[in-house]
C-alpha cells in the first residue's frame, strides 16, 4: 500500500511542479513574442497566438492530468482501472510530445 501511495504522490508533484514550470516559459514565450513584435513591424500579435494557445493547452493538460493521480489512487481496482491507467498514459504521452513543441525555440 505505501508503495503505490508513493508511486501515485510522486507522479503527482512532478506534474504539479511541471504546472510552475510551464507558467514561467508562457511568460517567458510571451516576452520573446513582445521583442519580436517590438523589433519588427510586420508581424502582431495574431501571427504568434498560436504559441501562446500552445503555452496554455500545456498549463490546463498539466493541471487536468495531475488531478488523475489521487482518483486513481482512490479507485477501487475494477475493468475500469486497466482502462483509466491506459487513457492517463496516453495523456501523458501525447502532453509529453505538445510540451516538447512549447519548449522548442521558434
């Protein structure tokens, strides 16, 4: 028992802590967009939106899959938790992959 409560907690304040970590570069993306919109005229905000739509869809996907942790912990075994555990992987497979996108330099 402790040791799915640690395997569970632990999942749960690494992607807690990626939340932190992924406002900070929305910030920082955000500044980058403000100097690149500052040193040339031809581009607005509406070209670099997508970015920060990007930025975003990572902060609530972090949120929404950190929140899993605990209700998975709490369910009683059944069919379903094979079913939740594959949809939770796939989540965090396919976030993985979006926030290596956000973290790439455009």
């Amino acid at each position: 028992m402790l040791r799915k409560l640690d395997h569970f907690k632990t999942r749960y304040m690494e992607h807690y802590r990626s939340i932190g970590i992924a406002e900070k570069r929305k910030k920082e993306l955000q500044e980058q967009i403000n100097n690149c919109i500052a040193l040339n005229n031809k581009y607005g905000p509406r070209e670099f939106q997508f970015l920060e739509e990007i930025a975003e869809l990572v902060i609530r996907a972090r949120r929404a899959l950190t929140y899993t942790y605990p209700l998975r912990f709490y369910m009683a075994v059944t069919s379903k938790t094979a079913f939740f555990d594959f949809l939770q992987g796939e989540l965090e497979g396919s976030l993985e992959k979006l926030n290596k996108k956000n973290e790439e330099d455009w």
